[in-house]
C-alpha cells in the first residue's frame, strides 16, 4: 500500500497501545539492592509521566505517555510485590542473596550471586533464584555436587 494512503497518527497509535511488561508468576523476592533497583525504576516511571503530562497535549506525543503509563503500572506492581530477603553475613549453604563459587568439569571456575529476578544480569555475575543454575545450587555446602545443564560441579565457596 502506498504511504499516500496512511494516516500519520498511525505509527503514534500503534505505540500508544504498548502492551504490558510481563510480570512473573514466581514470588517476587529482592535483595537489599533490588528494592532500591525497583524504587528507583519506580521513580523515573512517576518523573517520566510526569513529563509526559507536562508536556502539553498528550496527543503530541502518545508514545512518551503510553511507556510512562506501562512503565509505571510495571514497576508500580513489581514494587507493591517485593518481598525483602535478608542474606545471612556468612552463609554455610547456597542462599538467596547469597554468592556461589564453583569448579566445572572442565576445571573453569564461576561465580554468581543469587538475586530476585529484575536484579539477574548473568553478564554482571548475578543470576535469577528461579533459574536452572540457582534451582541446583540452593542449599548445598562447601564441597557439594550439583547437576548444571547435565554437568556436574562442585561448590568452592560461598559469601555474602
């Protein structure tokens, strides 16, 4: 079809109606860090609608407002949902919270922290507690085995 017979708005509307950011099933569990993450990100959600407000007519610029609203309606749930867990200082098992250093089979080592799933970021060390790998490690000891995607491995050490 030809541009000719397409109504500007349309890429606007399109936008407007954004869908929801899913929200996950699994009880939302945070860390310390996480929470403050989820306030923060509420916060920006409530400036950044704000703006949008602000900004005039709302009809200028739909597509500010629609991410505003979705925005703010996620972080808003995910902030009402949070549920606070306190790691131990010196954890003797895998925990919540919690880091976890251990060997392959290959002999490469990693570690990873164990955080609520907005905070997961593999890359940055820290995985999702509903995760494959974090299933396998929770609560097991210093000197433990876990199967990980059909590999054994062994706990090195734990922390906070």
């Amino acid at each position: 079809m030809s541009v000719a017979f397409t109504k500007e708005g349309d890429l606007e509307s399109t936008a407007a109606d954004l869908p929801d950011r899913p929200i996950s099933p699994h009880p939302n569990l945070v860390t310390a860090s996480g929470l403050a993450a989820l306030e923060a990100g509420l916060a920006e959600a409530r400036a950044a609608y704000h703006a949008a407000q602000a900004a005039g007519d709302v009809q200028d610029d739909r597509t500010a407002m629609a991410r505003a609203t979705r925005d703010l309606r996620y972080f808003g749930a995910r902030r009402a949902s949070a549920q606070l867990v306190e790691t131990p200082p010196d954890p003797d098992r895998v925990v919540f919270g919690g880091q976890v250093t251990f060997e392959r089979e290959d002999g490469r080592q990693q570690t990873f922290r164990i955080v609520g799933e907005d905070e997961a970021d593999p890359t940055q060390g820290s995985v999702s507690y509903v995760s494959p790998l974090a299933k396998a490690l929770l609560g097991k000891a210093v000197g433990e085995t876990a199967m990980v995607a059909g590999d054994e491995v062994e706990i090195l050490s734990l922390g906070a």
